[in-house]
C-alpha cells in the first residue's frame, strides 16, 4: 500500500485534490470528460458562518455558473447528486431543488431519481411541521450512465420469503444478495454526538456518500465534490479506491479534511458504518460499533484496505 498523494491542485497522478478557495477555479482546471460523479451539497443560502445570504435569483445564477463547469467535466457515462435542502425566507420554505431542477434540465441531464435522505434530528420548528428530510437530485448526463445495484443492496425484510405457487413455487422471492435500497433513505444526520462530527455545521454522513459512490462509479474513478466542507465525500471515495477532487472556500474546513485523511490512512477515523441500524433504545444490541477506516492505494490495483 502506498500514502495518499493529496495535492492542491489537479494533477492526473494524484489521488486527492483538495483546493482551498473557489470551486470554480478548480473547476476551470480540470479536462472535459474527467469525472464519473460530482456529489455536492452546495451552501443553501441560509446566512450559516460560510456565506452571505444571497437574493434568490443571485444564488441561483451563481449556482448556474456551478453546475454548468460540472456538467463540462462529467463523463459520458456519469453522474451528478445535488443534496439540498429549503431556502427559508420570512417562515415561508422553498424547496431547492424545485428551484435548481430547470438549471439541470436546461443543461441536457436526465433525472434518474430524487432521493429523500430522511433523518431523525434537527430544529423543532413551531409554526410548521419539523423538517425531518432533504433531497438528493441524482443526474445523468445520458441515458448509457454506471449503476452497480448488486453493490449497494440492502437485507431483504423477509429473506427466507418464497414464491407459494406457479413455475417457481419453493424458490426464494427476493434476491439473495438483498435488494435495491429504494429512493427513501433513512441514514442519521451528523448532530452533536455522530462519531463523525466535526465544527462544519452541515457535514455530510459519510455512508451517505458511500452508497452513491458504490452504485455510480467503478474503482480508480474520478469523484468531484465542488463545495467539500471537511471533506466526507473524500473519506467515501477514499475507501472505495476512487480518487478525489474537492475545493472549499474555509482554509480551517481544509485543514479538518486533510487531517480526516491523514487518520483514515493511519488507520485512525471512525465512521458510523453503512449497514449499522438507526438506533433503536427498544433493540440497542441491534446496533452496531463504529467502523475504523484504513485507507490507500496499493501500488499496482486501486482497491480498498480496511
Ligand atoms: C453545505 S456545506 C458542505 C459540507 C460537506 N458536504 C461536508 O460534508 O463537510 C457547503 C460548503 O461549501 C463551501 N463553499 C461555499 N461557497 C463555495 C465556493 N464558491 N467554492 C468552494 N466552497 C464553497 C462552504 O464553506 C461550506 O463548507
């Protein structure tokens, strides 16, 4: 296994770049064609330490400017999963990715799902019901796009299920290997005590990542995260031998991200593991430990050691 060669700026060699400043000087560094998945969760223009509240139609045109660089270097067969949430203004919401739909569709993406990442935790709000989800709007840029369903299968709820009658009466029902994970995710948001929490206000879970790593990309792949905050996309890229590009505008948000890498080649970061259970106090045995993360790139094959 050889370390992590994470640069700041691209270099076809390199296994991570991570670029501190405006993503679309990264961006304008990088070939036509180069990414297989851009995973992304843009600021949300809600005023957090990492902005400035934006006019809607300013954040919109800057969002554009965004989302064509990334269409310009997506591949033919690739992907891109914009996660968002809702624009609040005066109590009254609005939902992203209704607003930034038009911006993919004018682009020629076709959308393939619109994932809702559901989750437990968050501001208990007193004039509506609580946000408990937001939305991961997954594109392609054609209709020849990568999808590996067998590496991202789920248990089956009733695995010893068979057909009770016709041809295949006596066979299981359901695929052995598990079956597709739907577009409804429940997945724990990173909060206070999530092992994976750092200072980032809105940090991706890492197994959130995961699953759209696995399923839209092979191994030795290229995967673009445009606004990295502390770098989670990279942790899941990382683990699954893709390589990385990341830009974030917070030099103290890069610093984390490095430093998350620098643990995980150590064999040091923990992450809550994708098949663990969303706590239940009724089954705690249920749930499972913290998984530590060994990552890096054998010399002669991209692959994964844990
Ligand atoms: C919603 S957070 C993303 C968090 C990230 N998914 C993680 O797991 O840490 C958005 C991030 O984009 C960064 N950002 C905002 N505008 C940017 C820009 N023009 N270029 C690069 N990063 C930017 C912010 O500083 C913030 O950390």
């Amino acid at each position: 296994m050889s370390p992590i060669r994470l640069v700041d700026r691209y270099a076809p060699d390199a296994d991570a770049v991570f670029h501190t400043g405006d993503c679309l000087d990264l961006l304008a560094a990088l070939p036509d064609g180069l990414v297989q998945l851009v995973v992304t969760s843009p600021p949300y223009n809600l005023g957090k330490p990492y902005e400035s509240r934006l006019d809607l139609s300013a954040y919109l045109k800057q969002q554009q400017r965004v989302i064509a660089e990334c269409v310009r270097v997506l591949h033919p067969r690739g992907s891109i999963c914009w996660e968002v949430g809702n624009f609040v203004d005066d109590g009254e919401i609005l939902p992203l990715d209704i607003a930034l739909y038009p911006i993919f569709a004018a682009q020629g993406l076709h959308l393939r799902n619109r994932i809702i990442w559901h989750y437990g935790h968050g501001l208990h709000a007193s004039r509506r019901f609580s946000g408990r989800y937001e939305v991961i709007l997954w594109f392609t840029r054609s209709d020849d796009y990568v999808f590996n369903l067998d590496a991202v299968r789920v248990p089956q709820r009733y695995p010893h299920k068979k057909y009770f009658k016709g041809p295949r009466k006596g066979e299981l029902s359901g695929n052995p290997l598990g079956k597709n994970p739907s577009d409804v995710w429940e997945i724990p948001n990173v909060k206070a005590n999530h092992v994976e929490k750092t200072i980032h206000p809105c940090q991706f879970p890492v197994e959130l990542v995961e699953r759209l790593v696995l399923a839209l990309t092979q191994a030795g792949d290229w995967v673009l995260d445009p606004f990295m905050g502390v770098g989670s996309t990279a942790i899941a890229a990382l683990m699954h031998g893709r390589k990385v590009l990341g830009a974030e505008l917070m030099p103290e948000y890069v610093s984390i991200a490095r430093e998350r890498v620098r643990l995980a080649e150590e064999g040091r970061l923990r992450i809550r593991p994708m098949d663990r259970a969303v706590y239940d106090p009724n089954a705690p045995a249920r749930s499972a430990p913290p998984r530590i993360v060994q990552i890096g790139f054998k010399q002669q094959e991209l692959s994964l050691t844990e």
